[in-house]
C-alpha cells in the first residue's frame, strides 16, 4: 500500500504544473484509491458507469471524478449531477444527452471530444471531419450546459515508440485546428488527454496537458 503513495508523490513531482494527473482507478477498490488521496491525488478517472456510481457516495466530495471510458447515452443521467469531466465524447448524440442532463442537474459540465487517432480500428473517436459537423451545426450553438474544454486520444498498443509519437503528434495537430478555427477566444479549450502507464512519457513530450495513468500507480488490472 506505501507503493500507491509512493508512486502518486513520483509521478506529482516529475509532471510539470502544466500537466495534470489523471490516477485511473477502475477495478481498484475504495481503500486502495484512498492511499492514493491520502497521497494528496484529488483526481480520478474510471471507465464505467457503475463504478463511478458506486465509489462516489463512499468517497470524499473534494475528489474530481473523471470519465474517461466510452459512455453509453442511457448511463449520462446518473453521473451528470456531480461528474467533473467527460473525456471521451465521440458523437453528437452523446453530446446532446449530456447537455440535456447538465441542463437538468442545473450545471456546465466539461467535456472533450475524443478522436480516433490509433491505427487499431478498434477504438472509438471522431476524426476531424466529423469533429467539425458538430461544431458547426445550429444544434451545438444552443447547448448551454456543455463546455468543450479539449481533446483526447489513445495510441495504438505498440513497442513502436515512433508510432506512438506520430499518433500523439497527430491529436496536437487537431487540438491546434480546433483551437485556432473554433475556440481561438476560448480560454477554457486547452486540455489535450492523451498518456497512459506506458507511453504518458512521449505524451507528455508531444504536449499533452492531462495523462491517465492506471497500473503504474495501483498495480495491474485483473482481466474481466
Ligand atoms: C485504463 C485506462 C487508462 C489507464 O491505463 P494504464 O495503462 O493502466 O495506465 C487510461 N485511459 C483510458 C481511457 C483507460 O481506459
């Protein structure tokens, strides 16, 4: 257990202030995410609905709760009233449920559009082309409850550090586009969600300004 602080306290002192640590908790018990808050971490990220729902009463109401995985439309309703951020949205119908929920929670909630930036088809994410269709329809003017503060992306599972790299160049590449054609004058546009346990390193080279990190903080995931 001294290893989860340990760790938060290594990875708080090596990330510049510009980069914010995501502690990625999904699988992991109450306890254990509670070295880590002990450790000073206030922000984490799960990727499923029901974890989210069933850590958040047991935990301390200064954490920033995170979702970081694909997000089913009918699941927005329970962690709309007090989720901080939404990192993977990936189309226009998530997005509007996510304003019509904000809306009723009477709140702004966060979000960053995810794009598909890896070479496996696997993952989920718009490309720029569809990125663009959304912020330009009359529909996304209107939603008021929703805050698009950034970007996010996952490299492909690769050894192939330059892979990584170019896919990492690729998400800055549609931050600057989105930044410099949409929200130019938006101070709160500046997030970039790219770094996991094993690749956080380029991440962080290439520009990211948030990583998620997982394993290296809290050991393994069990496979389920
Ligand atoms: C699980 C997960 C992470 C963290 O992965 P680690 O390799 O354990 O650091 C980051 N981002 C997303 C979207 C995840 O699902």
């Amino acid at each position: 257990m001294a290893h989860i602080q340990d760790q938060i306290r290594k990875l708080q002192s090596s990330l510049s202030e510009h980069v914010q640590l995501v502690a990625v908790s999904k699988t992991k018990p109450v306890s254990m995410i509670m070295q880590a808050y002990h450790a000073g971490q206030r922000v984490f990220g799960e990727n499923k609905v029901q974890e989210l729902q069933a850590k958040y009463p047991e935990m301390p109401k200064d954490i920033e709760w995170h979702m970081i995985g694909h997000l089913q439309t009918n699941k927005v309703k329970y962690i709309a009233p007090w989720i901080h951020m939404i990192h993977a949205v990936d189309r226009m119908k998530l997005l509007r449920e996510i304003n019509k929920e904000a809306e009723k929670a009477e709140r702004t909630i966060d979000c960053l559009l995810q794009f598909h930036v890896a070479e496996e088809d696997t993952k989920f994410g718009l490309d720029i082309q569809e990125a663009i269709e959304i912020l330009d329809s009359d529909e996304f003017q209107r939603f008021e409850n929703v805050r698009i503060c950034g970007v996010m992306g996952m490299a492909t599972f690769t050894e192939n550090q330059d892979q990584v790299r170019r896919e990492f160049q690729h998400l800055k590449t549609i931050f600057d586009q989105l930044k410099t054609r949409y929200f130019h004058n938006t101070e709160s546009f500046k997030e970039i969600s790219m770094g996991m346990s094993g690749d956080y390193k380029i991440a962080v080279e290439e520009g990211s300004t948030m990583v998620r990190i997982g394993s290296t903080i809290f050991g393994a995931r069990n496979i389920h």
